[in-house]
C-alpha cells in the first residue's frame, strides 16, 4: 500500500516531505486564528492533520526503501552541523505516523464536543493553539537538531498550557491544573536545554548525528555526564517518568476532553521519543554511567510507577482520573521496556507505546462521549450507560480490556513482548511486578466496567443517549484497531523493531 | 486641569514614543550587518506602544492599537517567515533557501538580501504582536488607576 503510495504521490511531495509535514500545520495556524468561523477552522484543521499523515506515509515509505534507512533535509540547503536537518529513521517515522494519525482522528471527533465545551467566539484561535501543539510534536520527532528539538518542545508545550487552561469553562480548577503543567513543564524543558549546553560546550555542535558520532572519544568528560543527567530529568518530566509525573493527573482531568485525548496519546509518547533518542542514539549503552542509570534509577523508577500509580488509579473516583494515573502506570511499563537497554527491551517499550496511544486514544474518546452527553466524569455518572450508550461503552469496554492485557487484544501482545524481552535478560521477578500491575488495572477498570454493565442508572429516565456519529466512528476505528493488532501483530511490531534497531544505529531489517 | 500633575509625564512621553519607534527600526534594519533584527526591534516598538498605554491608560492605547490588530499582527508576522520557506520551495529550492527565491546562480546575493529583510519583517510583527497581545490581555484585567488615586 506504501508502494502505491510512493509511486502516485507527485514529486513535490516526495521531496520535501520532512519539511511540509511540520510547516504545513504551522503556517495554517495563524491563518486559523484571524479566521472568523470556528467550523471552517475545524475543516482546516483536519485537511492540516491528513496532509500531515500523508506526508508522514511517505516518509515510513521512504525510509524503508532507502538503504542506509534514514532520510535527510537540509533545511535552506544548509548541510549537516552548520544548518538544522530534518533527519528520520525507522524511529521517528514510526513517532511521526503515529502523532498524524492520531491527530487525524482526534481533530474528526472534536467539533462536537469543542462546540459544547469551549466559546464560541474563541473556536478558531483553540484550533490555532491546537494546530501549533500538533506541528511541535510533530517537529520534535522530525528535527535532527538537539537545540531545535528545544524549540519544537516549547512551541508544542506552550500551546499545550494554552489548550489546558482553556477547560476553563467547564471547571475553573484548569487554570491551576494548566499553570502547574507551565511551571513543571517549563523547568523541564530548562533542563533540557542545560543539558544540551552542556553536551555543546564538550563537543561544540549542536547536531544530534554529530554529537553522537564526537562522543564515544569524549569517554569520562564530567560535562558530558552532567548534561547526560539535566537531559534525562528534563525529557523524563515531560515524558511523566515517576515522579516527575505530578502535573499529569490534573491536566489529564480538567482540560477539554478533545485535548486529553490527543495530549494523552501523544504528547508524553513523543517525549519518550526523545528520551530514547537521547539514550540510545546519542549517549550509548556502552557507556558505563548509562548501564547505571538504567539499573538504579530507571528501572526502579519505571516499576514504582507501575504499581504506586495502578494503586492510586484503584482509589479515585473521577475516570478521567483513574486513567490519567492509569497512564503514568503505562509509562512506567515503556521505561522498563527501555531500561532492558537491549534491542528486544527497547523495542517492547516502543511496541507498548504504540499500543498504549491507541488504547488510551479510544477510552478519552468514550469518556469525552459521555462528558457530552450527561456532563459527568465520576464513576457514579457511568452508572448503567451500558443500557443507554450501548456503542460507546462497548468501544470502551474493549479498550479497557486492552489496557488490562486481556488475550487478543493489543495490550496483551505489548505486555508479551516485553515478558519476553525481559526473561531474555533473566530478570523474571520484573515479570512479577508487570503480572501484578495488571492484576491492579482490573481493579481499578473492573470498578468502571462494573458500573457501566451491572449497575442500574442512577437517572433511569435517561433514555438511549448515544454519543454523536462523529464521535463514534474515530472511537470505534480505535476500538477495532485495538482487536485486530490483537491478533496480527506483524505491523506495529515490524514498525517498533526497525524503530529499536533505528535507536541503537543498528542497520534495520 | 485636573490632570495637571503629570504634565511633564506627558510631555516627555510625546517626545520619546517617535524616538523609540525610530530606534526600533534602526535596529530592524540594521539586523542585517550587525546586531539587531527582527525580535529586539518587534520588542522595542511594543515596548513604544506600552509606555503610551502606562501614561494615557490602557483603552486610548486600544483605541490607537486595538487588540483585533496586534492579534492579526502576530498571526501575520508567523504567515509571512512560514510564506517566505514556501515561496523558496514554489521556486524549486529546500525550505528557506534564500539562494532560491529567484533561482539565482551561486554569487548572486539578490536572493538573500530579499530572504533575510522578510524574515525579520516576519519576526517584527510576530514579536510586537505578541507582546501587545500579552501586554493587552494582563492590563485589560484590571481596573483602571483613576487619577485621584496617584
């Protein structure tokens, strides 16, 4: 299909992909905001998200057929450690199909429940926002640039803080919720950025390529190090590594439901991009501080998540919530996929993050289903909505399953890859912890599922009150994505594998 | 008279805001051969329009600069750098390759003189814009200082 792609799309296309994919999103956003109507930016937007998608094919498409698996831009034709080059491998082309199709989808289904949620006078300048937030995660995992990876992560964080605060109208607790993500989000993207000083005053380039390739003879400088340790903090807060992760739950609660959903499968997921980036594509493995931080601080980081945030997920009451902790838990199984620091580690990491992108694309979609219809989040608001929203609990009830690694679901191959790759390292008492984190996350999902499917209504005058058809179709595409990688693994997976090989500069395939 | 009591507030201010505004296009244009550029001049000229605001009060600044326009303005300025990187490729060129614009061999300079006076035009607007719109948004929230509270 890729193929075809590659031989019909014009040339245009083919050769400035990289660029148009990020620019494309970027100058339609201030074109939305001094537009008048809200339903002609939300068009603008969806053209904006699957002209990125179609670029992002071409690059998967391209990236496979190069030989040497990466494809390169120079942006004002300036080459490498001179200009900013756009570089994507097997790794990011992966991240970028991701974000596009998300975001396709995401930006299908918000026009209903950004008309109930937001003013309307302010429609065009909340697709604006969004738009800027698309194209910088977007730009982060395009860009071959370490300073402006810096840049794409403010660009796509400030209109985040922006499209937070903006939950405003439904709960006045967003505003506190977004300035916490500004400050937490701000003193990480500061340390990103002393890191990457650090590393420019040792090597003097700014080029992740090049950076990399300066390294290995740079073996015990203590800048290095020290720029190593403010880029891990700075990327791990933003990525909501425990227990950097304190700004999640809130911002996951109380922002607009479109944004919870497109934040929560994408925007975390890219800044683990760049911790694997960092980790394994510009330091190396082979480093004796990286071995330690994998052993001592990352992999016992991403098994406290694990189980402190499935428990906290079991005692809340808002579902927003249960699965905002719910996520931290999720990323808590990536980090330890990753800190395996093996290929079949890293891999199983990117494999669940790709799943998790989906599992928790199709719950915010249900969840935002039911904040449009009955105006509630509290499990007690779920009651007996399997009675009245049939279609939408059912897409639900799958992608909890999911969540939960039922068999034949997309969660429970993730959850297989990464029992594999860690029995491979013989670590089988991490095994344990996933085994029991998941025993947590049927708790915590039973208790919802219960409500929805054996409890009476709590108004039970509520007739059918099904979400709207818009609504429906990207959940339920979701939903069956989740049953048919479930079953045939062959695509994710392939993806996530030439992406772990990507990482290590291995050759793929 | 009741607003006797900062005549020379006023007064001084009417002098500075054209030397201001003068200064921040020196630093616009001469961005080119030596420091300067787009952000330090969109900034100064934003900062022309904030000291109007700070001595004759915010709603004769938004009657001078209404908030409809420093919003465009930014939005504009963003337009224009993203435009320039897509005319660069209407032109056959990478994105932003100045050499470009007018499909000129290696040695011609008529390309990057164009290119870079764009930008920074883009960035001017984007920045002034921005920072009104900032400006604008803190200081519309709250009352107006009265004079007899000076």
């Amino acid at each position: 299909m890729i193929d075809l792609l590659l031989d019909t799309a014009p040339r245009w296309a083919l050769l400035h992909a990289p660029a148009l994919l990020v620019m494309a999103p970027l100058f339609l956003a201030p074109l939305l905001a001094i537009l008048p109507s809200g339903r002609l930016s939300w068009l603008i937007s969806i053209f904006a998200t699957l002209f990125a998608l179609f670029c992002a094919l071409i690059l998967v498409g391209q990236v496979q057929a190069s030989p040497v698996g990466v494809v390169g831009y120079d942006v004002g034709n300036w080459p490498m450690p001179i200009g900013i080059v756009l570089r994507v491998d097997a790794l990011n082309s992966m991240i970028l199909l991701l974000v596009a199709s998300i975001g396709v989808l995401a930006t299908i289904f918000s026009w209903p429940t950004v008309k109930a949620e937001i003013p309307e006078r302010k429609h065009p300048l909340f697709y604006s926002a969004f738009l800027v937030c698309f194209a910088g995660l977007c730009g982060v995992a395009i860009t071959g640039d370490a300073f402006n990876l810096f840049v794409f992560l403010e660009i796509s964080s400030i209109s985040t803080y922006v499209l937070v605060a903006l939950g405003a109208g439904r709960d006045r607790r967003a505003l506190p919720a977004a300035f916490n993500y500004l400050i937490m989000g701000t003193l990480g993207a500061s340390f990103y950025i002393i890191g990457v000083g650090f590393l420019y005053s040792a090597t003097g380039t700014l080029n992740i390529a090049d950076i990399a390739s300066k390294l290995p003879d740079l073996a015990g400088n203590r800048s290095v190090e020290a720029g190593f340790a403010f880029i891990i903090v700075g990327l791990g807060l933003k990525a909501a590594v425990w227990p950097l992760h304190q700004w999640l739950p809130n911002a996951y609660s109380y922002s607009p439901s479109f944004v919870t959903m497109f934040l929560s499968a994408t925007a975390t997921k890219v800044a683990l991009y760049a911790l694997i980036r960092f980790l394994f594509t510009v330091f190396r493995p082979e480093f004796a501080f990286e071995q330690a931080t994998f052993t001592y601080l990352l992999m016992p980081l991403g098994l406290a998540a694990m189980i402190t945030c499935s428990f906290q997920a079991v005692f809340q009451t808002d579902v927003r919530r249960t699965l905002a902790y719910s996520s931290v838990a999720q990323v808590g199984y990536m980090i330890l996929g990753v800190s395996v620091g093996t290929v079949a580690g890293v891999s199983a990491g990117l494999f669940h993050l790709l799943n998790h992108a989906m599992i928790k694309g199709a719950l915010f979609m249900a969840v935002a289903g039911v904040v449009l219809t009955f105006q509630g989040t509290t499990i007690r608001d779920f009651a007996g909505l399997g009675r009245t929203a049939p279609w939408t609990m059912t897409g639900f009830a799958i992608a909890a399953l999911s969540l939960i690694g039922v068999p034949l679901t997309a969660g429970f191959q993730s959850k297989l890859q990464l029992g594999y790759a860690l029995f491979d390292q013989g670590m089988w008492w991490a095994v344990v912890f996933v085994v029991f984190s998941s025993f947590l996350a049927v708790i915590y999902m039973g208790r919802i599922l219960e409500a929805i499917f054996f409890r009476p209504p709590i108004n039970p005058r509520k007739s059918r009150k099904e979400a709207p058809i818009l609504l429906l179709v990207p959940l339920w595409i979701l939903a069956l994505a989740n049953i048919y990688f479930g079953i045939t693994t062959e695509l994710p997976l392939g993806l996530a594998r030439d992406a772990a090989a990507a990482a290590f500069g291995l050759e793929a395939f | 008279m009741k607003s006797d009591h900062h005549v020379i507030l006023r007064v001084i201010t009417k002098v500075l805001i054209p030397v201001i505004v003068l200064y921040g296009l020196y630093v616009q244009f001469h961005g080119d051969f030596g420091p300067g550029g787009g952000f330090q001049a969109g900034v100064i000229l934003a900062v022309a329009v904030i000291l109007y605001a700070l001595v004759f009060g915010v709603p004769s600044a938004m009657r001078a600069v209404p908030p409809a326009f420093t919003r465009s303005l930014a939005a504009v300025g963003v337009l224009l750098y993203a435009g320039v990187g897509f005319w660069a490729l209407l032109q056959g060129g990478q994105y932003l390759e100045y050499q470009a614009l007018f499909q000129e061999e290696p040695g011609g300079h008529h390309g990057q003189h164009v290119g870079i006076i764009l930008i920074e035009l883009g960035v001017l607007f984007g920045v002034s814009g921005a920072m009104l719109t900032i400006f604008y948004a803190f200081a519309g929230r709250v009352a107006e200082i009265r004079d007899e509270d000076w």
